[in-house]
C-alpha cells in the first residue's frame, strides 16, 4: 500500500449529512417504531432494545417488511436458549423465501430483477417477470423429476442466472439448495453433496476464468458417479451450447428439463426453520461442516440487514463480486427480497470498477483484498469512470486496514459510505458492519449489528471494552443454523460454537469493540482459509495431500492478515526415504490445483522433520501461523502441552 494513502486507525473519513439520516430506511424504522412506543433516540439506543428485547425486535422485523406468509399467534421463540438447545423461532408460523424473494413480479413485474455481466461479454437482462417465469419454468421441471418438500438438489455452477432460477425454483418447492463454485475440484465437491445425499445435480459444462476456458465435464462425471441418490444429472452448456450429457449415468440437458405453460407458482408453505439451503464451512478436522439455514430465518436476517445496514431498497441496484461457493452469493441474492436489481457477475475480477460505472450499480461489494490490490496497483478509479451512481461500497472477507478506508475515500469518492463488515458462513450474514446513521473512522467497523449481540470475551470468559479478545454472540439469532445434516444429536454444532463457552457462540475472530460500539476485526481466531473469496478448511488440504505415499503428514499456513492476503505455505513431513524432487513438489501442486482450488496451490512447499502436534494429536495450527507471522515461540506456543515441541525451530519466518 503506497505511503501516500497512510492514516492511523479511527482517523475520521466520513460522516452522514442530515439528508443522509433522514433517507437512510434505518430512520423510517425507527419513526415507525416510535409510533408503537419504542423511544429510540440513537443507533446505540436502538441497538440494545434489539438484543435486550429480542421477541419484540425480530416481531417488529416480520411486521414491518410485512413478510409474505402467515405469522400465525405463537410467541416468536419456545424451547432451550440457542438452536442446539432446541430453540424454535416463531413456532406455528409458515413462508417460504422464494415468495419473498419474487413479490416484486406482482407488484412492478418490468422493474430489472437481474443484470448478468460475464469475462467473455456476456450480457442478460431479467425483469421480476421474466424471471418469475423462468423460475416457474424450471420449478415444473424439477417437480416432474420427483423434487419435492425436503429433497436436495445441489449445483455445480458459476455465478450465472441459471444459478438463481434453480436455486428459486428449488425453494419454492420446498426443497434444499447446495451449491460449490466450478473451481472446485470433484473431491471437494464430494466430500460437500456426498454428505446431504441430493436428488438432482445441476452443472455446467465449464467456465471461463482470467482469459482461459475450463471444461468441467470429466470432473461432472466424477461428482456424478460419487452420488448415487441422484435421479437426474442437468447439464447446463454454459461454454459450448452444443455440449450435451453424454458420458452422464442419469445426464439430460437443461433445455430438455420439462417445461410449464402455466406463468403462476404454487409456492409450497413451509415452517419457519425448514431447510433453505446447505452452506459449508470447515474446519481442521473432518469433513466440511453441512450447515442448514432456514427460510425464515434468512429472510428476517437479510431484510433486515440489507435494509438497515446496506441501506437497499427498490431504487437500487445491487452487486457483490463473489461465486456460488462464498455465503456472499446467497447475500447477494438476497437483494431481491427487498426489491433492488441484482448485478451478477462470472469471471476474474478484471476491473470490477468498470463493472460498476458500466451498470450503473449504486452498492457495490467486494473483497477487501481486491481494495488493497488497487490501492497497490495506483488505481483511481474516481477519476477513470464515472461512479456518480455509487452511494455505497461493501467490503468482506478479511479485515480492511486503514491505508484501504483512505484510499476509497481519496480514489473512489467522498460521498458515500464504505461499508466494511464481518460474518461467516455460520449465520450468512454480518454480524458487525456499517450504518448509514453513525460517523467513520478508518480501519473501524462502524456497529454491531442490530438483532446481534456481539461482545469481546477476555482470558477469563468475560466481555471486554477496549481490548482485544474472542469474538463471540451470547443472544440468539434466527439465521443461526437450524442444525448439521446428519448431527441427530447436535454435538458437531455444539463442539463447533459453543465448546469453550457453554451457552454462548464463538465465532473463531479476534475482535475489539471500542467505548462507542465500533468495532475493529484481527482476523481468524482458527485456521479457515481464504483465498480469492474462496474459503476452504485445512482438512481438505490434508485429505489431498497425505494420499501421497511419498507423505506422512502435513501442515499448511496462510500467513495473510488485516485484508492483505499472505503467502500459502505447505509443510509436508516425509516418508522415509523420500526426498521433496522438484517432480514431487509439481504433482503436489497439480493435484491440490485439481481436487481443490487454482486459488489454493501454496505458494511454497518445505519439507519438516515433524508437523507440531498437541498431545492430544491436534496440529498446532493457529500457533504456527502465529510464529510465522512474527510472534515469539514461546507467547505463541505452549511446549509443555505439545508432543512433539523440538520441531518448533523448523517454522519460523
């Protein structure tokens, strides 16, 4: 990041004008809530009455945005205090998202639903309509191959449109959405849809990335014969329209999916914590975690924050650069459900600024690395397009530093909001992140976000101010996952968030919330790995590249920190009698390259005599990379609770 850009963290870089405050849809909400003696006066005000008087804040949330569906009398939670405890939100109620998500093709059914830009120059345009019917098309589909409420219909598909009109179709029947990013390799995919046991795949033929085309149609196959609960395979020809399904043990094509003459949907009304969809997050150990998320509770948590945080509304047109892999793209999906024009997006992120002028986008997201990476490259994109539209940029996926918040507001433009946030897979949403009603410094996230309450937990298990400590939520959330798939009893739930602190979910950040409510994001507190936007637990690293006979085990170590991606290094302990050849070292890389991500081929590969291990077994992970990234030995590793503590002094900077 060039000097030029330097400013120290909290300096301030913006703050809403009275016109601003009083357009923001956070303001009317709280007129409205006013009106039914709510008293309000501040974001902090309004904040604490949403994680103090949660039933009556989520209550609000369904009445406000008047959800489609029925609320039924209940109360809005029964049972235990946290989902694995048995909590119910709104018992007795019934929605279901693609109803939400679609209400605009009744009410402004020309409005532009979807704008889809592709690398190679595709270009789509859907209104509400247009894609109402699509979706009633493939719903008809999709029902004619025996997908009904509860079956699983996964996809192997690119950010196109044919990604959403599934996903839609798939919801409005009541049955569970899946979906991994074409980059993926067919062990990953695997290890992800093998595990919910699908009725139907959805796949493309390939896709185009940074100028070159890859056919995935052998990879397709691989998935294919590793699921054998499928009753149908659909093969989309996004790269070649005369690519067909053959080779495919239950293949069709796509256009060959039975189609409806009818232009309504039933939409098929379900709880409000059946299964929406099967997002992955995973850890270090194990196959990726299956995590179920709710119609309601998604619905609630992305109006909400869509609409109180993002600011977005029907005027707006919406866009995150993502892929189907990343919870990102089920965010930016959510668009709809409070009526804006959704900018999607296939291919590398050549010039997302372009993009943006281009289509006229008013919120536009991205990762935080891909802010530094223009900082770094002497982009100013302010003055290379116009960007008069932008009142809003997002930025995710890892801490913004400062240098980044100064660069926007000195390169992009002054007048709007920078927007960074912080959340995971885990909830699919932000649980900390901007608002239009709060002033901004640099390197700060502005709140916590209403509805979640989010605190700093000391060494002893205790909410700091001030100082950094374990990010963790100690009220409920409905986006909270419903449960894992195949956890009857929820002890994988329970050991994933709730192990170090019995009743109170830790999320795996370090953060810092400061005496005016911002916060300030140190990164993983585990060892989840983000590459590009593409998020992959070690263990599937692991699984790869212990299958080597030359390989006995392993550890790998993304040294990225504060929204600058690190170097990927890979430690590889080794057979007896082997040596780490140049040939070696190439199929390695071929392979994770293959089976996993392009993103994730590690930039070194060094051979250890021993990989640290707890003595429990556990690799020390999150310690070595504590070392690596400049921490003395002994702050960051206990030795005495180590099996191996003399292969420290291998893994240095």
């Amino acid at each position: 990041m060039s000097r030029d850009h330097e400013v120290s963290e909290g300096a301030a870089l913006w703050r809403p004008s009275e016109e601003v405050v009083a357009n923001a849809r956070v303001t009317r909400f709280v007129h409205w809530l006013w009106d039914r003696g709510v008293n309000a006066e501040s974001y902090d005000d309004l904040w604490r009455w949403s994680v103090t008087e949660i039933d009556a804040f989520w209550d609000a949330i369904w009445t406000y945005f008047d959800v489609v569906g029925e609320r039924g009398g209940g109360p809005v939670r029964e049972g235990g205090p946290m989902p694995v405890d048995g909590l119910h939100w709104f018992p007795g109620a019934t929605l279901n998202y693609a109803a939400n998500a679609l209400r605009r093709a009744e009410e402004t059914p020309e409005e532009t639903a979807v704008v889809f830009r592709s690398e190679a120059g595709g270009h789509r345009v859907l209104s509400y309509r247009e894609l109402f019917l699509h979706v009633a098309e493939v719903r008809a589909g999709l029902a004619d191959l025996g997908v009904g409420k509860g079956d699983r219909v996964v996809a192997y598909i690119p950010n196109i449109p044919e990604a959403l009109i599934c996903f839609l179709a798939t919801a409005s029947l009541g049955a569970v959405w899946s979906s991994c990013s074409p980059d993926f390799g067919s062990s990953s995919v695997i290890d992800r849809f093998a595990q919910i046991e699908p009725k139907v795949l959805i796949a493309v033929d390939g896709y185009a990335y940074n100028g070159k085309t890859f056919d995935r149609r052998e990879i397709v196959g691989e998935i294919e014969a590793a699921l054998p609960t499928l009753a149908a395979t659909v093969l989309i020809p996004y790269l070649d329209p005369a690519a067909t399904p053959d080779g495919l043990r239950v293949g069709m094509h796509y256009g060959d999916l039975p189609r409806t003459d009818h232009d309504t949907i039933e939409f098929e009304d379900v709880p409000f914590d059946h299964p929406l969809w099967v997002v992955y997050s995973s850890g270090t150990t194990g196959l990726p975690k299956p995590i179920v998320h709710g119609h309601g509770g998604v619905v609630l948590e992305h109006l909400k924050a869509l609409s109180f945080h993002q600011d977005l509304g029907p005027d707006d047109v919406f866009f995150w650069f993502t892929t189907t892999g990343w919870m990102m793209w089920n965010y930016l999906i959510g668009g709809l459900l409070v009526g804006s024009t959704i900018v999607m997006y296939d291919g590398a992120p050549l010039d997302l600024w372009k993009l943006a002028a281009e289509n006229g986008v008013t919120y536009m997201g991205v990762g935080a690395p891909y802010i530094t990476a223009s900082a770094r490259d002497g982009r100013h994109p302010g003055r290379e397009f116009d960007l008069s539209a932008l009142r809003g940029i997002g930025s995710t996926g890892s801490p913004l530093p400062p240098e980044g918040f100064a660069w926007v507001y000195e390169e992009v433009g002054n007048d709007f909001l920078l927007g960074s946030m912080s959340g995971g897979t885990d909830l699919c949403t932000a649980f900390v992140g901007p608002s239009p009603l709060l002033p901004l410094g640099a390197g700060v996230i502005q709140c916590r976000s209403l509805g979640a309450k989010v605190e700093a937990y000391g060494d002893d298990g205790k909410p700091v101010v001030d100082e950094v400590g374990e990010l963790v939520i100690t009220e409920p959330m409905p986006s909270m996952p419903v449960h894992f798939w195949n956890d009857e009893n929820g002890d994988r739930y329970r050991e994933s968030y709730f192990d170090m602190y019995p009743g109170v979910w830790r999320h795996g950040d370090w953060i810092k919330v400061l005496p005016d409510g911002g916060c300030v994001i140190y990164g993983r507190s585990d060892s989840t790995l983000n590459r590009g936007g593409v998020r992959m637990g070690t263990s599937d690293f692991y699984r790869v590249v212990e299958a080597f006979d030359e390989i006995t085990d392993s550890l790998v170590i993304d040294t990225g920190r504060l929204g600058q991606e690190g170097r990927l290094l890979l430690y590889v302990q080794l057979a007896e009698g082997a040596d780490l050849t140049d040939d070696l070292a190439a199929r390695l890389k071929r392979e994770i390259r293959t089976a996993l991500s392009p993103r994730h081929v590690p930039d070194e590969i060094t051979a250890v005599p021993g990989i640290p291990r707890t003595l429990s077994g556990k690799k020390l992970e999150v310690p070595v990379r504590k070392i690596l990234q400049g921490t003395p030995v002994d702050e960051a590793a206990n030795r005495g609770a180590m099996a191996n503590p003399e292969v420290l002094s291998h893994f240095t900077p």
